[in-house]
C-alpha cells in the first residue's frame, strides 16, 4: 500500500466505525453502558476509599479476617438465592409487561420466605461449623448476615437489569456507595471501632439501602404471584445456581489454603491480590459490563456471539490483563508500606484475573441459551473438581503466597479448556433469530 493510500484507508474505517455506532441498536448499547460506567465509576471510586481506609486502620492480619467473612458470605449467598436471581435475568427482558411483573413478584415472595428460613437454619448451625471447621461465631454470624444482606440487594438488581432501567440502577449504586462511606467513616473516627465490623456493617447497610431502594421504584404493587412463574423460574436458575456454587468454592478454595499453610500475615497480604482486587474486577465485569450486555443479548443467537469472542478472545483477555495489573499497581501504593509491592505478585494477580474474566464472559454467554446449556456448563464445570483441587492444595502447600496465585491461573485456563470442548462437541444452540445490536 502507497503512503498516500494510508491516511485514505483509515479516514474509512473511522467513518465506518461512526456509522456502527450510530446504528440504533449499538447507539443503546453504548449509552446505556456509558450511563453504568459513569455511576459504577463513582461508586467504584468510593468504595475504594473505604478499602483503603479499612485496610490501613485495621492492619494486614485484620483486613485478611475481613477477606475470609466476605468469601464465607459469597459462598453462602448462593444457595440463599435458590436461582431466582439468574431467572429474572434471563426471561424479564424478553418477556411482556404482565410476565415480568408476575416473575418478579413471585421471585420476590418466594426469595424472602426461603432465604430467611435457610438464614435461620445458617445461624443456628454456628457451633456446628465452628467444631468442624474452626470458624468462630465472632465470624460467622457476620458472615450469614452479609450473605443475606447481597442476596436482597442483587435481586433487586436483578428486577432493574431485566427491565434495563440503568439510570436507576446506577443511581442507587451510587447513593449506596455514599452510605457505606459515610457508615465506615462514622465507624472508624466517630465511634471509634477499630475491627472487623467497622467494615462489615457498614457493607450490609449498603446492601439494604440498595434493596429498599430498588424495590420501591419498581412498581410490584399488587404483587402478582403464580406456581407456574415459580416454576420457570426454578428450572432455569437452579443449575445456574449450582454452577455459580461450584465455582464460587473453586475460586475461593486458594484463599481458604493460604488461610490454613500460610501466616496471618501473609493471608493478609494474598487477601489484598488476590481477593480485594479480583473482587473489584468481578465487580466491574458483572455490575458495569454484563449489566447491560446480558440482557442485551438475551434474544441474540448465541453462536453467533460465541464466534465472536471466540474470535476477539486474545486481545480482550491482554486488555483485561493490563488493566487489572494497572488497578493492582494502584491500590497497592494507595494501601501503604504495611502492604508490598511485589511485581512478581502483580503479574500473577492479573494474569489470573484475565482468565477468569474469560471464563465468566463465555459461560454467562452459553448459559442464557436456555436450560440445557445451563445444565452442560455446570457438568463441564464439575468434571474437572478433584483434579483442580489436588493442584491447589499442593500448590499453595508447597509454594505458599506464589503457589496460590499460580493456582489460580492454572484453574481458570482448566475450566475454560474443558468448557470449550465441551461446547464443542457436546452442545447445539438454539435457532434463535439474530436481532440486536450484535446482528446483521
């Protein structure tokens, strides 16, 4: 290509990229992801300054006790939910009016009779948990607590997403933000409490804040409630809850290792890499990112937006690479001296950050392709269990803070092997016509 042909051929492809953009569909796409961006950013920002300002008030080995309670709550979340939080996700957006007020209103009734009973049973079974597992009641009756307290909040969000009302759902983000920073603040220099729950209250009352938020601006009176909602409902989201179950221990297995091999003061350091800063990326993908590209392509024919992250899958994992090194970089100087800056550390933060990214944008693509493709990523999901976990265990074992964090990428990079050849040769999408932003 001549020197002059250059210029001349990129003047068209940004002229053709403008054209894109105008499209109706992707004009939606970005402005409704610009409008999550710019509140999640805001809220994102503040959350951080509670980070750091619980981080460098409570010390290493206190901040690594906060990172365990959130990891037992995440865990425990999942079965609170019972699966209902993934159905609105799925059939709201493409539902009529009168089926998603019924699905909501079912899910609503039906998640807080259940989960409050299953919180009861949870708290109850303190004693037992501590005897078998060494978790004290000091910890786990705060972390039964917050689990029920992000179970009201991502239903909720769930009701905002599945109707795609994203000013809404960005605005109560960022008022809840505003009362986590003002409870941690009021915690810490007002009232003085330098532990754990100067952090953990203050995040539950986020979560109720958002809760009571959402649900009162969405519009469910009368509430409409009906067994055979009920039922879609249970039979799409179960496995969806089972495989978020699954996973969720896998990817909080190292952190329960280092816990168990390492020091409490290296479990403070490997909570800041691997479970502060992968929680913000988790955050930013589902709260920013899969806000508005789930419900976006929940009438899209999967294959075809399969084929294109297949197709774009190097670049978007080094981007996601580089900027989660970037954040570690970050926060890690905001934290202080009493956290290192290790580049060792850093590379294998992100790297195992970038694969799991991956991981999650693949398979929350081929799950909403219906419930056979929810049941086949929970098996190729459970396949690969003991293998995994006996690399974990000896890897964390053996090479401590390292081992982990190598454990990490290699389970990430594992999972997505066998979940691709599974889709591969396991699995035929549906025949869903292609209309959207990502059509043709």
């Amino acid at each position: 290509m001549t020197a002059a042909g250059k210029p001349r051929l990129l003047s068209a492809m940004v002229k053709r990229a403008a054209e894109q953009a105008r499209r109706p569909g992707i004009a939606l796409f970005l402005r409704n992801i610009g409008v999550t961006f710019v509140f999640k950013a805001l809220s994102l920002l503040m959350t951080l300054v509670v980070y750091v300002l619980c981080a460098r008030e409570l010390g290493v080995i206190t901040w690594g006790q906060v990172a365990l309670i959130g990891s037992v709550a995440n865990i425990l979340l999942i079965p609170l939910t019972f699966g209902l939080y993934n159905g609105i996700v799925k059939y709201v957006p493409v539902e009529s009016e009168a089926d998603s007020r019924e699905l909501m209103g079912t899910a609503l009734l039906a998640n807080l009779v259940l989960s409050a009973l299953l919180a009861a049973v949870l708290l109850l079974s303190g004693p037992f948990v501590e005897r078998l597992f060494g978790f004290p009641p000091s910890s786990w009756l705060p972390a039964v607590a917050l689990a029920m307290s992000i179970n009201l909040y991502i239903l909720t969000e769930s009701f905002l997403r599945g109707r795609q009302q994203f000013f809404r759902l960005g605005l109560y983000k960022l008022l809840g933000s505003i009362v986590f920073l003002a409870c941690a603040l009021a915690a810490l220099y007002l009232l003085g409490v330098k532990s754990l729950l100067s952090y953990v209250v203050p995040l539950i009352a986020q979560n109720l804040f958002f809760f009571f938020s959402a649900l009162r601006g969405n519009g469910l009176r009368p509430l409409q409630v009906t067994k055979r909602a009920l039922k879609k409902l249970f039979a799409y989201g179960f496995f969806i809850m089972l495989s978020w179950l699954v996973s969720t221990l896998l990817f909080t297995a190292d952190l329960l290792l280092v816990a168990k091999f390492a020091t409490e003061y290296e479990l403070g350091v490997y909570s800041v890499y691997q479970n502060t800063i992968r929680s913000l990326c988790t955050i930013l993908f589902h709260d920013v990112f899969a806000v508005v590209f789930l419900p976006m392509i929940a009438a899209l024919n999967k294959r075809h937006v399969d084929r294109l992250l297949v197709k774009y899958a190097v670049p978007i994992g080094g981007v996601v690479w580089l900027g989660a090194g970037l954040v570690t970089v970050m926060l890690i100087l905001f934290l202080g001296k009493s956290f290192p800056l290790d580049w060792l550390y850093v590379g294998l933060t992100s790297a195992g950050i970038a694969m799991n990214m991956m991981y999650l944008l693949f398979t929350s693509v081929i799950s909403l392709d219906g419930a056979r493709a929810a049941r086949l990523t929970f098996l190729a999901l459970i396949i690969p269990i003991p293998g995994v976990l006996l690399m974990e265990y000896l890897l964390v074992k053996h090479s401590g803070v390292i081992g982990g964090m190598i454990a990490v990428i290699a389970l990430n990079a594992v999972l997505l092997i066998v979940f691709r050849t599974a889709i591969r040769w396991f699995y035929r999408f549906q025949s869903d016509p292609e209309k959207g932003v990502l059509a043709h």
